[in-house]
C-alpha cells in the first residue's frame, strides 16, 4: 500500500490504471486498506466533486495530493471543453475548484500555467477576461471498463465520460445511424448508375 500512496504523490504520475486493477484482487480488507483502494479509484477515475462528495471514504489528502487531484481535474476539464474558451468562474464552479483554491482565480492561474510548463496541456489564458481556452491536453485520463474493474466508491454517472462501455455504445449507435446507412446509400447508387 505504500507504493499506492508514493504513487499518488508522485509529482510525474498521472495514470492509475494499472494500480487500480491491481487493487481489485486486493478483496476485503480492513478501513484502512479500503480509503487507499477508494483514493487511488479517486486518482484514476474521480474528479475533486468526486472527493468532496465521498471525503470521509477517501484518505486525507496531502497538500501535494490535493493539488494533483486539481489538475487531474483541469485534464479532464480539457478534455471535455477543447478547443473552447471557459471562464474562471465556470471551472471553479462546475468542476467543484473553488474549495480547493480558496476561491482564488489566481491559484487556478498558476496551477494552469505550471500544468502548461510541464506539458500536461496546451492552453492560453486571457487574465483579463478571466478565461482559458483548452486547445489540446497532452496527458489523457484513465477510462473506465467495467469489465476490469468494479467500482467500489465511484458511481458510474460520475464517470460516464470516462466510461469504455458509454464510448462503445455511442460508436454503435454512430455506425448504425450513419455508417450503415450511407454504405447502403452508396450500394444503391452504385447499382442504379450500372
């Protein structure tokens, strides 16, 4: 379980995956053992609403653990809105920051331009305005398979964006609504033109 805490504490170390399914075989296990497994749940899959919401299941958060799990969540934040502009005040609101920053826009300024430093993601900053436009994140998030792993704190609709099985049902549901029928839409133009 040490190498459990190292990790999530490891400045360079964004991914958990690997842990995470690791975790699974761990069985039950006393309180202690299950705030480790529901951190590292949290580090791979969660965002900082996540923490809040379930903080007494999860271990205390380190102030470098804290700070790690701002940024997993600004990935994700980038990942959700690239290539748009987003306010300050929407990130500290919609993605549950303003605790973790005291409310400061200037603590989510320089966590996003240390972010930019360390090539975590590309993004320009308009202080005046008070805005970020996500263009690209150069670091990607755990996803979520349920086949390898059960949750045991996380509740699927947290995670949905996150979630190997909502990605596979969007893409059958983009194949049968518009790949099959254009297939078979050119199939008949094509044999109409013979």
């Amino acid at each position: 379980m040490d190498a459990i805490v190292d990790a999530l504490n490891n400045p360079s170390q964004y991914n958990f995956s690997c842990l995470l399914r690791g975790s699974a075989d761990w069985g039950d296990s006393g309180n202690e053992t299950q705030k480790v497994r529901n951190t590292l749940e949290l580090f791979a899959l969660g965002n900082y609403d996540s923490y809040l919401r379930h903080k007494s299941d999860f271990l205390e958060l380190l102030p470098c653990m804290a700070k790690k799990l701002v940024e997993l969540t600004l990935i994700s934040a980038c990942n959700e809105n690239e290539g748009r502009e987003v306010s300050f005040e929407v990130l500290m609101r919609d993605y549950s920051l303003k605790l973790a920053l005291e409310g400061r826009y200037e603590a989510l300024e320089v966590i996003l331009m240390e972010m930019i430093d360390k090539n975590l993601i590309i993004a320009s900053m308009d202080e005046g305005k008070g805005t970020v436009k996500f263009l690209e994140s150069l670091s990607v998030r755990d996803a979520y398979n349920s086949d390898r792993y059960t949750l045991q704190i996380l509740e699927e609709k947290e995670i949905r964006k996150r979630s190997v099985q909502e990605a596979r049902t969007f893409l059958e549901h983009y194949l049968n609504t518009r790949i099959v029928p254009a297939q078979a839409e050119l199939k008949d133009a094509g044999a109409s033109a013979q």
